[in-house]
C-alpha cells in the first residue's frame, strides 16, 4: 500500500444477534432513518392501533435494543390475512439478512394468529425489494395504485403516487 493511500478495511463473517419484538412509541426517537416526522407520526398512530390487536407492529433489534428495523403487519385489510406493509431496514444494514429476519417474524406472528396467507404490495420502482419477497416464497398476483403524503425536505407535504405489485405467500 502507498504512504499516502486511504487504509481499506474488509469485515467479513461479522455475526449480530437480532431480536424482534413490538415497536414502541419510545423508540420512534431512533428511527428518522426510516422516514420523516411526517411518517414517524403515522407510525405512533399505527401503535395506537397495535394496542388493539388490529396490527402488529415489530421492530428488529441487535444487543443495543435499537430498532435496526421495522414493519407491521395489518389484520384488518383483508379477512384471514395478514397485510405486511412499512416494512423498512436501515439503509447502512441493508443486505444483510435483516430485512429476511423481519419478514420471517412477521409471518410468525400471523401464523400465531392462526391465519396461513401472508401479503403484501412492493412498489414497482423497487426491484430489490421485490426479488427479496420472491425469494422468500412471495407471488405476485394484482397490482394496483397506491399513493400516501410524504414530507418535503421544507416540511411541506406532497403526495407520492405509485403503482404496486400485489404479492402472496401461504404460510405453513
């Protein structure tokens, strides 16, 4: 290596011990990198909801106890189905298992529920995603628009439009 050349560090075989458990309001302070004030407060309504039992709302944690990411799953979209949707990793830890580990725990909990389907809608914009759902069992069988209000860097809201593909999977 050159005096002068950047040092270059490969980590390789590094191993975090995860966990998922329900997301709480308290660890929405730790999330912005999942999205805007604007969505984070979507989300707190979102818990209101959980303490229902209408949605499950998970948070993935290594030894920290800090959500590295986070997702629900809505029982109420479709009867005998859980719905996953928000489903989001931070993006420094993406592709490494995590969003794997978060799905598969959602589809714990649904199977807890004693329902056997699982679904889910992935923008079409977002390839990766999709390839991650379909490897993990995940069918595409619709796509419909879908649309929410997202914050602008200014803190004005604007609505995003999109269109998703739906997608399936029978739990065993």
């Amino acid at each position: 290596m050159d005096a002068g050349s950047p040092e270059v560090l490969t980590l390789s075989n590094v191993v975090l011990k995860l966990s998922a458990r329900d997301l709480v309001h308290a660890d929405l302070v730790s999330c912005g990198w999942a999205g805007s004030e604007h969505h984070l407060a979507g989300v707190a309504e979102q818990l209101k909801r959980a303490r229902t039992g209408e949605v499950d709302y998970l948070a993935v944690c290594p030894a920290t106890d800090i959500p590295v990411a986070k997702g629900g799953v809505d029982y109420q979209v479709k009867k005998g189905v859980g719905t996953l949707w928000q489903l989001a990793v931070h993006p420094a830890l993406q592709s490494c298992g995590i969003g794997t580990f978060l799905v598969e725990a959602a589809e714990l909990r649904i199977r807890n529920r004693g329902l056997r389907q699982a679904e889910l809608g992935v923008e079409e914009s977002n390839p990766r995603a999709r390839a991650l759902y379909e490897r993990l069992g995940y069918v595409a069988y619709d796509r419909q628009p879908a649309s929410w209000d997202e914050q602008a860097p200014d803190g004005s809201l604007r609505r995003h439009e999109t269109m998703c593909t739906l997608m399936r999977k029978e739990l065993t």
